[in-house]
C-alpha cells in the first residue's frame, strides 16, 4: 500500500497508454456484461415460471394472432381434474417478427389477474382497471421505456388504451407486459374476437402431474373443430423465442471473445511498459525493493488497468440494462434484459482476475531481469 | 573491524566461448567515514567492485562482507532487504522516477523500512536540506537542472542514513559548475555526516576529493595512496 501513489502515478504518467488500455477493457466487459444480460433475459423465460403453469394454445399456431381458441374451452378446462385455476387470456400485438418495437397487450379478466400474477403497483389502481373498460395495467419496464404514466393515453393499431396503473413483479419478464381487460381486446373495432381468446393459462392443482392435465386437457378437444398444444408456460415461451436463443447463445461466444481480447490488451500494455522501464524497476531493485516487490508493483499496474476498465464496463452495461429499459420480443414472448448483481459481481470478478492475470507474466518479467544489465540498458 | 571487506573476489562473465574476468581476487579495506575513489579505464572492473559492495551483483569467488554481514551469502530477497538499510546509491544518470516529485523520489528507500509517515517526512526534509533543495521538493526531475537531479539523487541515497554510500560516476554527466558543487556536497556529507563514500570516477578531480584513491587496473586492485585521513566524526558523534 505504501507504493500505490507509485503505481497510481506511473499509469497517470503514462496516461495516453494507460486510457486507451482502461477504455479497451471497458469497452470489452461492457460486451461481457451486457450479451450476460441478454443470456440472463433468456434464462428467465424458461426458468422464471412455476412448472405448475401451463399454457393451452391452437394448434399449429406460432404467433399469438394466429391462435383462436373458444372462450367457452375455459369451463371444459377448469372441470377437468388436476386443474385449479383457468385464466383465459387475448393478446393483441402490433407486429409477430422478432423486433425491438413490440407493444403486446394481454387481455385477462380483470378480477382474475391477481390470481396469477404478483404484482405490486407503484402507480394507480386496481379498482380502475377493474371498472374501466379501456384501462391498461402497465409493467414498470415498459412504462419507463414508453415514459408512461397513470392517466396517459396510448395507441397500439386501432385500439387506445388509458393507463390506470403501474406495477412491479418479482419476475421481470413480466414487468415489459400490458395488461387490459379481456373484453376491450374481444369487442374492439376490427378485432372480430367476440368469444374468442388466444390462449388459456391453466394452473395445476396440488399433487397433480402437470404433464397427464396437459395430456387431458389436449384430449377432450381432440375430436373438436380447434385442437390445442398444451405445454408448461416455461417451454412454451422458450419455444417461442427458440430462434433468439440461438442467437443469443452465438453471441455468448462473443463475451467470451471479448475476455480473451481484454486479456490480450492488458497484457501487451503491462509488457510494454515493462520493457520501458526495465531500467526503472532495476533503480528501485537496487534502493532495495525485492523481486516479489517488483513483481507486486507490475501485478498492480496490471490489475489497476483490467479492474479499472473492466469496472467502468461493467457498470455501464448494467446501467444500459437495467435504467435502458431494453427488451426484445418475439411471437408476443418479450424478453427483458436486466444485469442482475450476480452477474455485475461475475463481471467485476472477471476484470479483477483478467487484469491480475495479464500481469503475471510481464510482472516475472520486471521482477526476474538481472539489476546490472538492466541499469547498463539505455 | 573495517567496516567493508572485500576478500580474494573473481568476478567473470562468460561472452561467446571467452571468459572476460573484470576482478582477478581483488581484496579492499574501507574503514568507517571514509572516503574512497576508485579509478581506472573503461572496463577496469571499477563499476563491478562498486556493484558487488552495494549488493547488486555477486562475484564468481570470494566474499563481500560489509558491516559484519557476508552479503555473499544472502538470498535475493535478504540482499534486497539489506541493500533498503544499510546502501545508498548514486547513479551517473541520476535515475530519477519521473512521475515521482523530488520529494517522493528521495522517499522511495524510506518506503521499504519501518518509519512513520512522520518520521519518513522529517528525513526527506533533512535529506533535502542537507543537498539544498528544499525549495525544490515538489517539483519533478523534468523540471529540475542536471546537477539539481543528482543532488536529489544524492538525498536520495542518504536519505536512510546507510553504512556506505557507493557513486557511480556521480559527476559523469554534469557541466563543470555543476560538478563543482557535487563535489562539495559530497565531502560536505563526509566531514559533517561522516557518511562513508566509496566513488567510481574516471575524472581525476573527483579522485582528488577522496582520502584514499585506488586503481584498477586489468582487474588488480592498486592501492595509491595509504588512507591519508579518516572523517574526524565517530559513530557516537
């Protein structure tokens, strides 16, 4: 500790060298960080949901618009066995292709959504949304990245929608949702939904085998007009964004990439600099610091540089993540991107190890070099 | 007891299928307060005496002992720790840090022993004054004269209040004014200090300074002079 105005003074007096190396690092846990956030995203969709949920969609049917199902299946379902609750649920959507622009509406019962949803309001009321008819319950992300508030009015296609209220939920996928009542989404102009939902999402009761309701939900409308694909909301919403975590998962290789990069940099920095001042670390040698001192001063330049950097990257993709309100959507499954403090902790972890690691080996080489060759060097 | 002994020390370096051996069993006395030039050709072997005695180098054969201590004899690390104590060195190119003020520069050896922030403040001070910099301590070598540099360096390796304060061309590369006052100081720090000096000078006048003047010559020590006088100073003064 008593050398680190040392330190701190010869990455400033070399600052040129030592910012470049610190915005490489930055620039290179910032990819880390953020293609982390994305996984995480995706992550949710699949583990984010009770097993115990299932979703009773068309069959055959991908997009959300595509999917019409009788309303009146939902009496069917809630009588069979190993079925608690049924919420029956319309969603309207402006666009079905993998975009950063969707706006998805879900129209539920309102009495009904409490039930299966933990929300907490930070704005508005439940009675209004209850009561209006054209009222939207707004999850925090979306009404931050809209800047949506209580009493705003919006329009998705044909249809306007006044907010009456604002939540949060413990699951942030579903803070980038819209809720509205069912009805305004079956009776609105051009929808032609009248005793028609999208899907039904099915609780399973206690002690049941998710997997023999989905089965027996399935059958009873096997010889009807419109079949369904019962599956758990977890898979079934994986395998709507199928397509994106390919993607997603290319681009983990990236984050790694970027590690070895930000290694590389560091690295051929600290070497250089040791080069430079090979004949300093041989005065400081000579004043009486010992190798392993030598070896601990490049180590911390080394470690100054990679943390640094990899901190500025860190908070900034966590920043972008979480206050940037981005989400990607596809085939109405929303993906909300968020750095969760573990992976900022991974993150910074991984600075701190990578800039202490590229030091190693140009630090062996600072603390190893002969003390009277080094001196004679010009 | 001297305070330096240097006994029978070969020193030799193997350069393509030659052997070059700069010392050839060497043997040198240096008395406590004394002061020592050390003169002779390019390649004599003067700079390698000068190194092994200030623990930076180890001879091939023979024994180094200084103060009682067979520096010979110690692992990298208690050299290291012994050169923190007990050396002061003077380069010919000052070998400042250059993001390091004068004052922190003359700091550096303080930061390897045991002494407080404080105390560490007061030395560098001392060290400072003694030099005549004081008015000097927050600037940077780059803003500094050449012989204002050395005399920083100079702070700097009697800053610690070492057994020997070994030089390396200390004047090698200033003007003659400048070498003037290095010169001074250092006899000034001898007399009134009674800091042991032991130079390596090609410069006939910097030798004159000294009490006692040797040369080397195809790495065999001669002794020109006997010690003519020792620093009046002694340890308990």
């Amino acid at each position: 500790m008593r050398f680190l105005r040392y330190v701190l003074k010869s990455l400033w007096g070399h600052r040129t060298r030592s910012l470049l190396t610190v915005g490489g690092a930055a620039v290179s846990l910032f990819v880390f960080t953020f293609v982390g956030g994305v996984r995480g995203g995706m992550d949710q969709i699949s583990s984010g949901w009770n097993e115990r949920s299932l979703i009773v969609f068309q069959i055959h049917r991908f997009c959300p618009e595509t999917s019409r199902l009788p309303e009146a299946y939902g009496k069917t379902i809630a009588a069979l066995p190993g079925v608690a609750d049924v919420l029956p649920m319309r969603v309207f959507m402006n666009n079905c292709g993998a975009t950063l622009d969707l706006i998805v509406l879900h129209g539920v019962p309102p009495q009904k959504l409490r039930a299966f949803r933990d929300l907490s309001l930070v704005a508005g009321s439940f009675s209004e949304f209850e009561t209006r008819r054209d009222a939207a319950l707004v999850g925090r992300t979306v009404a931050d990245r809209r800047r949506l508030r209580v009493g705003d009015k919006f329009t998705v296609g044909e249809l306007t929608v006044t907010v009456a209220g604002v939540f949060s939920a413990s699951n942030p996928a579903v803070e980038n949702t819209i809720y509205t009542p069912l009805e305004f989404l079956q009776y609105g102009r051009g929808l032609n939904s009248v005793g028609m939902v999208t899907q039904f999402e099915v609780k399973v009761a206690d002690g049941a085998d998710p997997v023999a309701v989905a089965r027996a939900i399935d059958e009873s409308f096997r010889a009807d007009r419109v079949q369904t694909d019962t599956r758990a909301k977890g898979v079934f919403e994986s395998f709507a964004v199928g397509d994106l975590a390919e993607l997603v998962g290319l681009a983990g290789y990236l984050g790694y990439a970027c590690i070895v990069l930000v290694l590389t940099l560091v690295s051929s920095t600290t070497m250089m600099t040791v080069q430079d001042r090979a004949r300093e670390y041989a005065v400081l040698q000579t004043i009486g610091i010992s190798w392993d001192g030598v070896f601990r001063l490049v180590l911390a330049e080394s470690a100054v540089l990679g943390g640094l950097g990899g901190a500025l990257g860190v908070t900034a993709a966590a920043a972008v993540l979480n206050w940037g309100g981005l989400s990607l959507a596809t085939e109405g499954v929303s993906v909300a991107f968020s750095a969760s403090g573990g992976l900022v902790a991974i993150g910074l972890t991984v600075a701190m190890v990578i800039g202490l690691a590229a030091g190693v080996f140009p630090a062996w080489q600072a603390a190893r070099s002969d003390i009277v060759e080094a001196l004679r060097s010009s | 007891m001297a305070l330096v002994e240097v006994i029978d020390v070969v020193k030799e370096y193997r350069k393509g299928e030659h052997v070059i051996r700069p010392l050839d069993e060497v043997s040198l006395e240096i008395e406590r307060h004394e002061f020592v030039s050390l003169m002779g050709a390019s390649g004599s072997g003067k700079s390698t005496l000068l190194n092994l005695i200030a623990g930076i180098d180890r001879p091939t054969s023979g024994e180094v002992i200084v103060n009682g201590t067979a520096i010979t004899r110690l692992s990298r690390r208690q050299l290291a720790h012994w050169r923190a104590a007990h050396i002061g060195y003077v380069f010919q190119t000052h070998n400042l840090i250059p993001v390091l003020t004068a004052f922190e520069n003359v700091e550096l050896p303080l930061l390897l022993l045991p002494f407080s922030r404080s105390e560490r403040r007061k030395r560098v001070a001392l060290a400072l004054e003694a030099v005549g910099l004081s008015d000097r301590a927050d600037h940077y070598p780059r803003q500094l004269s050449g012989g204002q540099e050395q005399r920083v360096g100079i702070a700097r390796a009697i800053v610690a209040d070492p057994l020997v304060v070994v030089a390396d061309e200390p004047t090698g590369d200033l003007d003659a004014e400048s070498t003037e006052q290095i010169l001074e100081l250092l006899m000034r720090l001898n007399t009134e200090l009674g800091t042991t000096f032991l130079v390596v000078t090609h410069d006939p006048r910097t030798a004159g300074i000294a009490q006692r003047r040797l040369r080397l010559e195809k790495g065999k020590l001669l002794d020109r002079d006997c010690p003519a006088h020792v620093a009046t100073i002694t340890e308990d003064e």
